[in-house]
C-alpha cells in the first residue's frame, strides 16, 4: 500500500468541492508487463499535468480519496498507455487489470495495451460490462450487419428507457457511433434531464455533431429527390418512383467493386420487381460511352442514369458521397430506410417489408 498524494486529487477536480463527495477506496491487482505506477483520473481530466499514482508493488496498487459518485474513474500505465473507464459507486471498489507491451524493433515499448479483467464492488460499472459483453457477442454472431444494427439500436433503446438517470446510459450512448443521427438524438431525449450536464453528455453531444454531417442520409429521413438523365437522354426524376420500396445504387464503369455487386443487384432485381421493388443507377462517370457499354455487359436492365459532375455532383455533396458503391434503400413514402447495404442485407429487408 503507497502513501498517495491525496491533496492533488482537489487541484485536479475543483469543480468536485461543489458536489457531495464520498470516500472511496480502489484496491488493485495487475499481471503482465508494466511500468512501476498505476496513475489515475476522474472523467476528462486526462490533460492534466499529472494524474493521481501509486506505486505498484507485488503487483498490487491501490488509491483512495473522495469523490461525488457515480463517477467515471479512468485507469492508465503512462501516457502511452491505453485508457480504461469503469464506475465507482461504492466505498470500495476491487480491480483486477492485465496488460502486455508493444515493442519496436529498437526495444522500446510504443503502448502499454492494459486492460480490466474484473471489477467487484460497483453496480454501476456492472450494467456498463454487461452490455459491453453483449456487443462484443453480437459483433462475433453470424447476423448480418443490418440485423446487429438493428439488434445494437434496440438493446441500447431498451437499456436506456430502463435506466434513464444513470450516467452509463450517457456513456453507452456517446460511443454509439453505428447509430444515425436521428437514432442518437432520439435516445438522448430518453436521458433524465439531471444528466444533461455531466461529462457523458459531453460525448453525447460530440457524438451528434459529428452524425450531423450524414444526418440528410439519417434513417427516417426523405431521400432528396434528383432530376438526372438516362442513356438515352431523358430525364428521370426519383420521385416518381414513390409507392414502391426503392434501391438507388451510385456506381460507375470504372469501380471494380461496383460492377462486382451487379451479378447480385441482377438476381434482386429479376426476384422482386414485380412484387413492389424498383432499382436506379446513378453512374458517377464522366465518360458517357463507357459507362454504355458497362451498362450492356453487366446486363443492367434496371433504370439507369449518370449524374457526369461525378462527385461535384448535386447527389454526391448533398449526401456527402466520397466513394463508391453507394446505396439507399427508400421506403414507398421515399424514406431512407438503409444506406451502404451488401446484396444480401439489401435481400434480407426486402422479404422483411414486401
């Protein structure tokens, strides 16, 4: 046990002397390769010049002090190392970590990979493992990556609604970046409001100004319609194409992985073009004849057109499109309902809808 320097927890926490604190003790263990102290921090406070440390010995640290909890406590080796969150809100809290080291060829340890093996002691922290857990499960199932989108927006929805004032909502929230922008403002609606202002909202917010950018291709949003022209010049306008599910594909004759996906976008087509579905090509070429011909040798009988400004094209900014294949899938209403979608995922809510 280390004789800590308790006082500089205050002078990195001063916003704390105006919330109850509690004392709280973190008793340790690490296994693995590791330098000689275990620093710590309380939530953003990472830029500091110094964090809290103590002496690991045996393979044994620990700290103590008072802090308002919950609170996100954050565990390092160094400031290479990585950063590991779980929540105090108990006295005492046990930690079991592990780490193992990275190393150049000149023998110098580039990242100290320190992870959390167990945390006893903490109910908050075990809601935020418990989910965690399950992600990492439904990330290693063989559900396509539709359905774990689909599955991650409920389970996170569910776990939300349940727990409305706890700051591991906030925390799971603010690292949902699979969602869409409307999904993340829609479940941050569901946060209690006395949550508003803690460092988890923090990320939240971060979270949705960063989806903003893509929110015009958000789920739930109307496709932005488009005038373009088809091979044989006339003119095509998207929504006419509204009472039926809809897949609008931007490719071009150039894109190798474009063309590999039309054998499937075929087969899709053929199946479900009498039962509701409709199909658009939009080609990002600026060579018309060979766009043409890329359309006759891939059997492309779906409706096609070619916006020729390519990427400084109207679609291409608006739906901020930097790479292609592209996709959306409209609902009858002319609604995103996906976007970025692989054949089979593109299949699997067709049969869900039609």
């Amino acid at each position: 046990m280390t004789n800590l320097k308790l006082n500089l927890l205050f002078l990195f926490l001063p916003h704390f002397l105006f919330c109850q604190s509690t004392d709280f003790e973190i008793a340790g263990t690490i296994t693995g390769e590791h330098n000689s102290k275990m620093y710590l921090f309380f939530e953003g406070n990472y830029k500091q010049r110094d964090s809290i440390s103590s002496t690991i010995k045996d393979g044994k640290f620990y700290f103590k002090g008072k802090v308002p909890m919950p609170i996100q406590a954050r565990l390092h080796l160094d400031q290479q190392s990585f950063i590991c969150d779980i929540y105090i809100d108990n006295r005492q809290t046990f930690v079991k970590c592990k780490t193992r080291m990275e190393i150049t060829d000149n023998g110098r340890d580039t990242l100290n990979m320190l992870s959390i093996v167990d945390v006893v002691g903490s109910v908050t922290n075990k809601l935020k493992t418990d989910f965690e857990t399950w992600t990492g499960n439904l990330k290693k199932s063989k559900a396509s990556d539709g359905e774990k989108r689909e599955a991650y927006y409920q389970k996170l929805s569910d776990f939300i609604r349940k727990y409305p004032k706890n700051k591991v909502s906030s925390y799971l929230l603010g690292k949902a970046s699979t969602l869409s922008y409307l999904q993340v403002k829609e479940l941050n609606y569901l946060i209690d409001s006395s949550l508003k202002t803690s460092f988890e909202a923090k990320s939240v917010k971060n979270l949705l100004n960063q989806l903003e950018k893509s929110k015009n291709s958000a789920i739930g949003v109307a496709f932005q319609n488009f005038i373009l022209r088809d091979s044989s010049g006339n003119e095509v306008d998207t929504k006419q194409f509204k009472g039926k599910y809809t897949l609008i594909v931007c490719w071009a004759s150039w894109c190798k992985s474009c063309r590999t996906e039309h054998p499937d976008l075929n087969v899709l087509y053929r199946k479900y073009k009498d039962k509701g579905f409709e199909m658009i090509g939009v080609s990002f070429d600026k060579d018309k004849q060979k766009w043409k011909q890329a359309i006759a040798k891939d059997l492309l009988q779906w409706t096609q057109t070619i916006d020729p400004k390519a990427f400084e094209g109207e679609m291409a900014k608006y739906y901020d499109i930097e790479a292609i294949p592209a996709n959306f899938l409209l609902d009858k209403e002319g609604k995103i309902i996906g976007g970025g979608l692989t054949p089979a995922e593109i299949e699997a809510m067709i049969v869900k809808f039609l």
